[in-house]
C-alpha cells in the first residue's frame, strides 16, 4: 500500500503558496475599489484552509518519497 502522507504534505504546500499569491489580486482590486476583491480574498481562504488542513494532518511520518509516490504526486499537482 502506498504511503499518502507525504504527497498530501506537499499538495498542502503548494495549495498555500498558490493561495497566498491570490492575496495579490485582492489587495489591487481592493486598492482600485474594484468589488471582485471579495472573490479572490474568499478563493484565497478558502485554498489556504485547505492547504494548512493538509499541511497539519500529514506533517507525521518523514518518510522519504518513492518513485511510486513521485509519480502519483505529479500527477495530482
């Protein structure tokens, strides 16, 4: 069976970067009182709870990724 933690550590990894440049967006439609700021700002709420919700459930185990987990994690990201 295929160890899911570590994959699921680094998809959290990127779901938090990538929400974080969403931020981006946001503050320059907020500054140019653009409304769809509120659409970013909530995008980006919700990616980053998800990325942190995989970051902390898989921080455990330390185990090194296999080409069997490689493979799989290109293909999810």
């Amino acid at each position: 069976m295929i160890d899911l933690r570590p994959i699921f550590l680094v998809l959290g990894l990127l779901l938090t970067t990538l929400g974080a440049g969403m931020l981006l967006p946001a503050l320059v439609d907020a500054a140019s009182h653009n409304p769809d700021w509120i659409v970013f700002l909530a995008s980006a709420t919700a990616t980053i709870f998800i990325g942190i919700s995989l970051i902390l459930t898989n921080r455990s185990g330390g185990s090194e990724i296999n080409v069997r987990q490689a493979f799989l994690l290109t293909t999810l990201s």
